[in-house]
C-alpha cells in the first residue's frame, strides 16, 4: 500500500514535525508496534522519483532499463492495449489559430466531447505503414500512440508549453533515420489534427457556446513501450491493482496486473477512501496473491503546499490502513512511493518510511509510523527494488539461489 | 567465521525470541559490545542464499557470474583438481535393475569400497576427446567431472529422484551442439559405468552380504568451472580454510586457498568443536593474513527443525567464540551465511546478524550479539560482498580509489 507522496521535510509551522509526524495516525503508529520498520530509498538515496519510476522500482522492473517515458504507461492507464514498440505521447488537446499559434494550451479546460474528437482523429490515415491511435483521457488531456515498424521516441515535443506562441515543429533527437522518420509523422498527424478539428461540430458548438476550440493537438513525452517480464510471471503470483490515477494504472497494465476500478476514486483528497477500502477488503478476499494500492490524494495536498489538506488526508488514509490491518493472514506493507515536501511542492529524493507487519517477522521497537521512528527500525535502510523480493521471501514463494 | 544458518526467525515457544536470542551466549554477548554490529544480506535483501552463493559473495566474487551450479564445488571439495571449463556433476552410487529401473537410489547407503568402484570408473576411456573424472564422496556420493573441449554444463540431470523408476536418459537444455553432445557423453558414461560395476568384487561381496549393489551412477546438478581470481591474488593475502564439508571446501579450493582438514569436523551437531578451535588457534600464528571458518551444525539443525539442537549447537559454538576472542591482534568478524529458520526449515532471506571484534573500530552500543540487537549497531545494513573491502580496509591492505 503506497500513499502517494506521504513522506516529507520537517516544517517549522509543525514544531519542526513532518506532516505524517504531526497528523494523528494511531492505525499506523499501531502497525509499526506490530511490524518490522525501516525507510526505503525508492529508486536510490537522493534520487527524486517519479511515481511512475519508483513504482516501477518497487514491483521489481529497473526503470533505467524500462522507463522510456510517462506516454506508454499514461496511454495502457487510459485503456490503449499497448504493445512493445509502440511510441506513445501524452497530448494536449488546445486552440490554435489558422496561423499555428496556440491561444490556448488546454482548448478551454474541454470536458465534454473529447470522445468525439478522438473517434474523428482515428481515422487518420497515413501513406507510411504506421497505426495512429488516439485515445481521449480526463478534461484536456490525451494520449497518442504510433504502431510501426521503424519508429523510435527519440523525437522533440509539439507542445510549446506557454500560450502564445507558435506550436513546435517536432524533429529527431538522436540523428537517427527512425527519429527522423518519426518526426516526419508526427508533424502530419498534427497537421492532419487541426484539419479535422477545426469545423469539427463539437468544436462549431464550442465557439457557438463562447467556449475556446479544441482544434489541435499537441504531442509529448515520447516513450517506446517497453517489453516487461509479466509480473504474475516473474513472481509466479496472481495480481491486481487498485489505483486511482491512470499512471499507476498503466503501470499495472504494462505488468499484466488486473486494474481493479473504484467509483470515486479521484486521485485528489476528495477522494472516496471508503470505496476504496471496501474494493481492498472485497479483493483481498478473492484468489489474488498480491494487491499494489496506490492512493493518491497526499500527493497532490504536496505538489499544492497545502500543509491543511495534507495533514487531514493522511490522518482519513489512518482510516484506511486500520480497516487492512483487521484482514487476517496477509504481509501487509504501508508505505509511500517518494516524498513531496510542502515546503518543496513537488517529489524530493529523501528516504520514505516503510513498516511490514505479518507473521513470524522480527518485530523491532519502533512505535510509531513516521520518517524519522522507522530509521531505527529493524529493516535500516532498503531500497524499493528489494521490496518484491523480501515479500517474497516471508511469503515461502521464491527459490534458493544455490545449495 | 560463519555460523552456517544460525540466523533465524522468531519462535512462539521462546516467547517470541529467536534461537539466537534465547540461546546463552555470553562470549557472542561480549564481542557484540566489544565490535562494531549490524546486519547483513549475504546476496541482497529478500534473496534466499545457498551456503556456497553466500560463501562466494562473502570472499568477494559475485554469485551471479561466478555460480553455475553445485558441482564444481563439490567436486573441488572432493580433491578433483578442477580447472575452468570442467564440467562437474554431483553422482549418486545406485543400485539399478538389468533393465535400467532404480531400485535404491543410496546403494544401501554404502560405505566401504566407493574408492575401489571410482578407480574402475576412471578407466572409462571415450572416443571423444573428454577425460572422464570420478571420485568418491562420503556414502554414497561422488563427483565426476568431464574434462575437454566443445562441453557445455546445459545438460539436464539422470537421476530420477524417487526410486522404483528408470534412469532418465540425459538431454541438451539449450539447443546447442555443446549441450548435444555433452548428453550423448554423460548417456555413454552412464551405460558404460553399470557395465563396469555391476559384476564388480566390491559389489559381489554386497551382494553376498545380502546389501544392494552400487551398480549405477546418476550425475545430476552439472555446472561449468568458472574462472575466478585466485584469492590471494585478488586481496594480496595468504589465505587458509576451515570448513567442514565438501561443498565450502570446494568454494575455498577454487578460490586457490589452503584447505585445513581438522579432525573429527563431521559438519553435523555432533562435530568436534574442540578440534575445530584448537585448529583455529593454531593456523591464526601461523602466517596466514585471513582464515575463512564455516561451522555447520546449526543449519543442520534448522533443515532438521530440531529447536532444541539449535540451540545446544549455537550455545556450544559460544565458546569456540570465546577462545578465539583471546587471539590477539586480529580483526574477528563473526557471522552467518543465511537463515535457516527452525519454522521454514530451509534457507530464507531475512539479513543475519554480523559483528566485528579488533583494534580503532567505532565500537557502538550494541550488547547482544543477535538478528534484532545487531540491527541497531553502526554498520547499519550491509552486503556479503561488502565485508571483504571493509576487512582489507581495516587491515590496512587496500589501496585508495582515487587521490
């Protein structure tokens, strides 16, 4: 179970407390008396972890090796079966005028009628042997992927990143024939978007409303699919998740994981914690070996410095946490994907807290769950790599490596 | 020194202690608050080590890439003068059927004669350009090892593991010709090996004594003999072993180290620890710069799941403790290899505890030398294949990296 973006930085507005130090979690603190605790280094000490990377890490892909970029694992999040050697790209759709400039990065904050729009963008058709497909996710945003032979995701992005100025012309990174073919595509099918969109009845209906057009789109981050070892493979287990957001989600599909979808589940603190909880308990029931749990909501109280919100979500989350511990027969892991320090708004490389509670581990003395308790514990410091192999272990299911 | 499996897990009949943390220790105790502590994954976290992937991760050379399997370590255990590009085997003397059914993998459990029966079956000539190697082990064991070129250790094993089936006939694993024609080799040497022994003296004296005959031999766990830097070399040191069994013997022999034979070392819980400890003594005044000691009994114990064996064994093993701590001037580091928990009774992944007795250490405040205790002490949690730098370290006898 890894709350988003728990972990933080010690704030002088909180007697030099972190949050989780702060918040009022006696689930939590309940568990680390129960459980064997230590902090985890993500990916390693220092390095600032994405979601996507240290999730990666933590199931036991190396992202150095598999992560070529956010696109392929937004794309599987938003329901692209995606395949190795596809190229996928997150997209904005936004408004453009006739002479190329974008009015608009986020076309208006669109939420109606992307679906629409992105039926009309697959039919796309191109004189180069290569599938265009398009796939609408929430308000303005989109994923493309090419499918192909001869492609690469070392090409630039569209995207110019502030209103107001003329969309990139997209070219190759790396010098190669595959990046420059690439891009050749990719600047027709941006092309070939503004001519289908911008008398697209969706769009006429827009600027009827007052509404800017989403009339473009804007590809980047760029990544080729990886190929992955499916993880109910690599650890002979049977899997799901339950996620909120469609990154992790992604993740979880490009394993093979079953994506287990909870109504509510918003990604933000307005979160349905208690469906979310409910789905948990319900699967934990069910024949799966393993549950990943991404909750999302500290992530963004983080990225948004709201030290209020973030302190109320971990302590609701303390909720959660306690209803998982009543589940009998089961190593249940808390911890969090990478810090997002109020006082930064964004991730930072710092270790998180971990604790593991089940059977027959070597309890140790730390009695509450936070940053700083969980350093003296009985793990010290691991990284998120060796997470699946220590559960692994406890759980009798991996093999000995020789006599 | 390694305490082989003495690590372990928390038990409900001591109260929730380990062996280790019930067991009297007072020599162990002792060192603890004289060293420097802490824990210690013999590979990395959650990874199940055998003893010999342990043992040469230890000395500095890296399972993954030195390890192809049992057999080479065995067979240099044994005395085979193995040199890389062998293939070795681990063989069971068995008795076989005329029609190649396994009556009794063990041979009766035969004792006597298996240097008789070995010196026959290196005759074996082929008119391949292999040399065929064997020799015996203790009971009913031995080793062959293959020696010649274009042979590959991808051969899949002829023992079938249960009596009272046919011998398997021996295929190539890979595909490729080496592999091919290593299976074709071992078939021959198999066949030829009950034509040799089946009307051997050896075996009709056992059968006149009404005992099955060792008849047959069943090669299984085939691996290549790696290349590995000389030890002596590698850390510019004269180096000595005193282990027990074959296996540990065999890492140390291929690793070009002094095998100190020490008598009455049964590798079970009813070894001669005095032998062991006057042997010890003895070999550190003499010029050795380092000694590896591997004591077995404990894991014997913890495959058995005998608690109590455990325990007797680990509280015996204190005061070869005790008396080497009275050596001067030496770095001691006391240790396991793995757990071997009396609950599992088979090797597990959790790190082991690890102590360093000698002169300008940061001596923490660690008072017991166990799995829990050790994990609060200064080394916090390191690697097997850190202990041999942080030794030469100590030692004085590394060079720095850099200026």
């Amino acid at each position: 179970m890894i709350i988003d973006g728990m972990a933080d930085r010690p704030l002088e507005e909180l007697g030099n407390k972190t949050p989780l130090e702060a918040a009022k979690t006696p689930k939590m603190d309940h568990m680390s008396q129960l459980g064997v605790n230590g902090i985890m280094d993500p990916i390693k000490p220092g390095i600032r972890a994405g979601s996507d990377t240290a999730h990666l890490s933590i199931l036991g892909y190396d992202p150095y090796t598999v992560y070529t970029g956010r696109g392929p694992f937004e794309a599987a999040g938003v329901g692209v079966d995606v395949m190795p050697g596809d190229i996928a790209f997150r997209c904005n759709f936004s408004t453009a005028s006739a002479d190329g400039i974008i009015t608009d990065r986020r076309a208006g904050r669109i939420r109606e009628g992307t679906d629409e729009l992105a039926d009309t963008l697959n039919s796309i058709e191109l004189e180069e042997d290569v599938e265009v497909i398009f796939k609408e996710s929430t308000g303005h945003r989109a994923v493309l992927v090419l499918r192909g032979k001869g492609l690469s995701d070392q090409v630039s992005d569209a995207d110019p990143k502030h209103d107001g100025k003329k969309f990139k012309e997209v070219f190759g990174l790396d010098g190669s024939l595959e990046a420059d073919a690439t891009a050749v595509i990719l600047n027709k099918v941006i092309k070939k978007s503004y001519e289908l969109l911008k008398d697209h009845p969706v769009n006429i209906e827009r600027m009827e409303n007052g509404d800017n057009p989403a009339n473009i789109i804007l590809p980047r981050g760029a990544g080729a699919v990886p190929e992955a070892e499916p993880f109910n493979d690599k650890y002979d287990v049977k899997s799901a998740c339950i996620a909120e957001t469609g990154l992790i989600q992604g993740i979880a599909k490009i394993a093979g994981m079953d994506v287990i979808e909870v109504e509510g589940a918003t990604g933000g603190v307005d979160t349905n914690l208690d469906n979310i909880a409910n789905s948990i308990i319900k699967n934990a029931s069910l024949n799966y070996d393993f549950i990943l749990i991404n909750i999302d909501g500290a992530d963004e109280a983080g990225h948004d410095g709201n030290l209020k919100e973030k302190l109320e979500f971990i302590e609701k989350v303390d909720e959660v946490v306690g209803r998982i511990m009543e589940i009998e027969d089961l190593y249940f892991i808390l911890t969090a994907d990478h810090s997002t320090p109020i006082s930064v708004m964004d991730h930072t490389g710092d270790p998180v807290p971990l604790v593991i509670k089940g059977p027959n581990l070597r309890v140790d003395h730390v009695s509450q769950f936070n940053e700083r308790a969980a350093a003296s514990g009985g793990l010290c410091r691991i990284r998120g790599s060796d997470i699946m192999n220590i559960l692994m272990d406890l759980m009798n299911r991996s093999s000995k490596f020789g006599a």
